[in-house]
C-alpha cells in the first residue's frame, strides 16, 4: 500500500492507494490545522472527536491510527525542492538537510511537510520514502525563462524563477501528453502554466508563491516599487509589508468582503463584483503571455477549487482567449461538463478535477517500483 501525505499549511490530506489502483482503498482530509481541525473520511464529515493535536505531526500521528492497513511506502507532497531536486527522491537524512535548508523559501508549508515525513520515521521506522517536489516539474523550463534580470552572483545564489503547483500541472500533464497546453491551476492559491508536449515551459509564480496571478489573499504581481514605496514612505515594515501582500490582499483585498469567491459571486456589493472582474482579468492577461511562450495553444485546462467549480471565472477567462481560438459552450460550462469547447472550436477546453495525491502515488510507484514503472500509469486516462 502506498500512503500519500500532502500537507498544506493549514491542512493535511491522507491517502491509500494500491498499486495498480488509480482510485484510492482510503483517504482522510483535515483542515483548520491549529484552530479547530475539521475531518473528512472518505468524503464523508467526521463527526466523532477529532484529533487532539494543533499540529501537522500530531494529526498525522492520529490518521495513521486509523489507517485500514499499513503501508509499504510512503510519498509527501514537499513545497520546494529548489534547483537540486527535478524529480522525485527518496528520502534519506542529505534529502531531509536540503528541505530543512529549504524553509526560508516555503515556511507556510515546508516545516508541515518535514513533520510528516518525521512522523512517518517514528511510526514505521526504516519505511521508504520519497519526497514530491511542487517545484520540480518546472525543472524544464529553458534556462531563460527562470532567469531574473538581476546581478548574476545573486542568479548564480539560487534566486530564480522556481516555480509551483507543480505536482497539479503534472497529473494534467499525464492526460495530455502531447501539444500546447495552457493550464489553469485555479483556488485560493492560483497559478498557470504553459505545457509542450509534457514539459513545463513556463508559469506565472516564480522565486515564490506570492508572484504572477491575484489570488485569494495573496497579491500576486506588483510593482517591485510599490514595495518600496510601502517601506519607505509609509513607514511598514518588512514583516507587515509581507503580511498585507500575502494575507490581506488578493480578493479579499480589493473586494473587503471575503477571499471566497463563492460568497464573492453570492454578493451585490461592486467591490466583490470588481474583485472578480480583476481576478478574471490578471489570469487573462498572464495568459496570453504563457499563450506567447507557446506559440499557439491547443488544449485549455482548469483546474483547483476555482477552476473547477466556477463557470462565471471560466466564462471570462475563455471570453479573453477568443483571440487564440476559443469558443466556449455556455451550457456545459453551467452545467460544468468535462469538455466546454463547442464543436468548432479549434482549441479544447477542458475541467481536469486537481488530484496531487494520485499524482504523488503514480510518482512513488514509478520510483520505487522501477522495474515495473508503468503499472498505475495503465489507467491514466489520456486526453482528447
């Protein structure tokens, strides 16, 4: 049995899956991780007495009580992996020094991760694991388009373009193997990616999550001035300067009602209808650059939580693209079909449901099981 933990930094998801098996024999979701943890079991609410624990390793500790089985190996979902890590790793003490080393750049959710990974050691001592690196799949990129502009003894220190949500844009990658593919990772944390024929070329968040697409909280891009100004002539600090741009910002901030886009799409008020509008807009207009990069597109994907369940985003995000050859059916985007072009459309569109956890135990059983390294990816549906 594989066990797939993703932390979040407020949340921990848990899955077991066979090996061959595409749907998983078990999985658990908490969330509210250090105020009042909320648990799903197998998409069902766990009324019962929850766990204890206000921690990531205490709660990991009390879904593993409850685990139907044991597991022979065990895969993370790890934030970063900086420049060092492409590809999936087994986890040894080097692997655990890097990601320590590492927390600076991802300390919402790197030290969750390095707890799970603990947590597994002292449960199952001596249990294979690997570590699945959020930033790894932009690994591909061409050197330039992680390149910064700045002083190359700073470029030649690491701060680059890395990259995230990459774990997302590689299960999208698994359906649609083949041709330009700009894909939509869309929730409270967004992002885009451009996809050629399997590979990363380029995306919209860079040396950390806070850059590219208006988010839930989360600024995204802004003059580099701007921040400047903030310091400067207004008198923030650096640590309420990253406050406003991570946690006050966003929808939330330039709606002042909620980060949610549902209760934003349920509300009268102009601001929540604006806040929208430049949400859709922001995405639009860093699509077309990642369309650019592709030099044409062919297959449109959305998915996470916005994307997914959000017909009013996709209508305007694809209303944008009409210039590079989408046409969107209005009625099964309401109904929130798989497929949304219409029959004309030279591009498809498509709603891939995100799946991190499937994605991370395809990972592991291709590592670790190497000799066989095809037999989950079987039931991979291709896309078309």
């Amino acid at each position: 049995m594989i066990l797939v933990l993703n932390a979040g930094s407020s949340s921990l998801r848990c899955a077991l899956f066979r090996p061959g098996e595409p749907v998983p024999a078990w999985r658990a979701h908490v969330s509210d991780i250090g105020k009042a943890p909320r648990v799903s079991i197998d998409g069902e609410a766990d009324d019962g007495a929850g766990p204890p624990a206000r921690d990531h390793a205490g709660v990991a500790r009390w879904l593993f009580a409850r685990l139907p089985a044991p597991p022979s190996v065990a895969g993370h979902r790890v934030v970063h992996g900086g420049l060092r890590y492409a590809a999936p790793a087994r986890v040894d003490a080097e692997v655990v020094g890097a990601l320590e080393r590492l927390v600076p750049l991802a300390p919402a959710h790197q030290p969750q991760a390095l707890a799970c990974l603990r947590e597994v050691e002292a449960t199952w001592p001596g249990l294979p694991q690997v570590a699945c690196f959020d930033t790894a799949f932009h690994r591909s990129q061409d050197r330039l388009a992680q390149l910064y502009p700045l002083p190359r003894d700073l470029l030649d220190a690491g701060l680059v373009r890395f990259g995230f949500h990459g774990l997302s844009y590689a299960h999208v990658a698994r359906s649609y193997p083949q041709g330009r593919v700009l894909a939509a990772h869309l929730g409270h944390g967004a992002s885009l990616c451009a996809i050629r024929d399997g590979r990363s070329v380029a995306t919209t968040m860079g040396f950390t999550t806070l850059d590219g697409l208006m988010m839930g909280t989360r600024s995204g891009a802004v003059d580099p001035g701007l921040v400047l100004h903030l310091i400067r002539e207004r008198g923030l600090s650096p640590g309420a300067v990253s406050t406003l741009l991570n946690e006050r910002s966003g929808l939330l901030g330039v709606s002042g009602i909620s980060d949610d886009v549902r209760d934003l799409e349920a509300s009268d008020d102009p601001s929540a209808r604006e806040a929208l509008d430049l949400f859709v807009y922001r995405i639009v207009r860093e699509a077309g650059s990642l369309v650019a990069a592709l030099g044409g597109l062919d297959v449109l994907v959305f998915t996470g939580g916005i994307g997914e369940h959000s017909a009013r985003v996709r209508a305007g995000v694809c209303a944008g693209l009409v210039f590079a050859g989408i046409a969107l059916d209005e009625a099964a985007n309401r109904a929130g079909r798989a497929s949304l072009g219409t029959p004309a459309t030279r591009v498809l569109v498509r709603i891939a449901p995100a799946d991190e956890e499937r994605e991370i135990a395809l990972s592991v059983a291709d590592l670790v099981d190497e000799a066989a390294p095809s037999r989950m990816r079987l039931d991979v549906p291709q896309g078309g």
